[in-house]
C-alpha cells in the first residue's frame, strides 16, 4: 500500500468515523453507557492511528525523502489522536456533571431528613445532659458530679473535634471539585 494512500485512507478515517458512529447509534440515554462508548471510541482511534502509524513509518523507509514521509504519517496520526482527546474530554466533563449530580440529590436527600442537630457538638451535649439525667435516676449509680462533668467535657471535645474534621472535609472536597473543573477547563484549552 501506498504511504500516501495510506494518509489519505488514515485521514478520511478521522474525518467519518465519529460522524458516521453518531449517525448510525443515538447516544445512549444512560450517563454512564454514554461515558464508556465515548472512551471506548477514543481507545479504538488511538490504536488505529497507532497502527496505521506503524505501517505508513515501515513503508517511509523504502522512499528517498524518509523524514518528509514520516512527518507525514505523524501529522496524521496527531489529527486521529486529538479526536481521541476530544472524545476523552467530552467523556471526562460528562462523568464529573454525572458525579456532581450525584452530590447534589445527596445533598437534598439529607436537607429532606428530619430535623436534627446541627452540629455534632449539640449532639454531644443533648447526649450527655440526657446521661446525667439518667445517670441520677438509676440507683446504684456514682454520684460524683465532678466525673459526670469531665465526662460530659470529653464527649463536647470529642463532638468538636468531630465537627472539625466534617468542616475540613467539605474543604477538602470543594478543592477536589475545584481541580476537577480547571482540569477540565485546561483540557478544552481554555
């Protein structure tokens, strides 16, 4: 085969395939179905363009102007591979609204719940207001209030301490989200 034939061949196939795959087969009404053929369609591109590299190279070294020939075949494996890219970034921006999405029904589902504490450190203190309570009704039971106290200390520190870390993970997570989105931004080459 003829490298130019083989350019022109690899070329064509850049310019149709994703055409004629969105043509043939609707996108898929599942998220993530639509996620996978996106990256499954950029892995076939870049092992065609790989291979179809690989034959034009061969064939480049039986011509006089080798190096010409084979910048040729590079050049038409780059239009092939930033198809592939495309593809990935399309499926990339796809699965992180899917995740997002996700995150927000999460978020409603647990703003529907009734209505509880809203910080651990309440939650720590009902508790233990409601042990000392108990603690003085049961019989049997230490009557030093020093350690009904300390306790009741330990347990608020403990519920604070818990808070805190909530806090920080929900920073955590918005510079994850944050990074995501400029990862995403700088692969559209904005």
């Amino acid at each position: 085969m003829n490298v130019y034939t083989l350019a022109v061949t690899l070329a064509a196939l850049a310019i149709t395939v994703p055409a004629v795959a969105q043509d043939d087969a609707p996108p898929p009404e599942d998220p993530k179905a639509r996620i996978e053929a996106l990256r499954a369609e950029a892995s076939r591109l870049r092992d065609e363009a790989d291979e179809a590299y690989k034959q034009a190279e061969a064939a480049c070294y039986g011509k006089f102007l080798v190096n010409d020939c084979i910048d040729d075949a590079k050049g038409d494996r780059l239009k092939v591979v930033t198809r592939a890219r495309e593809l990935e970034s399309e499926a990339f921006k796809l699965d992180l609204a899917e995740r997002n999405r996700a995150a927000d029904e999460a978020r409603q589902k647990a703003a529907q719940r009734p209505a509880e504490p809203e910080t651990a450190a309440e939650a720590a203190t009902t508790q233990a207001t409601s042990t000392k309570i108990t603690k003085r009704k049961l019989p049997g039971r230490s009557k030093n209030p020093a350690k009904a106290r300390n306790r009741a200390k330990e347990q608020a520190d403990a519920a604070r301490r818990a808070e805190s870390a909530r806090r920080d993970r929900e920073v955590y997570d918005a510079r994850i989200r944050e990074l995501e989105e400029k990862k995403a931004r700088d692969a559209d080459g904005r």
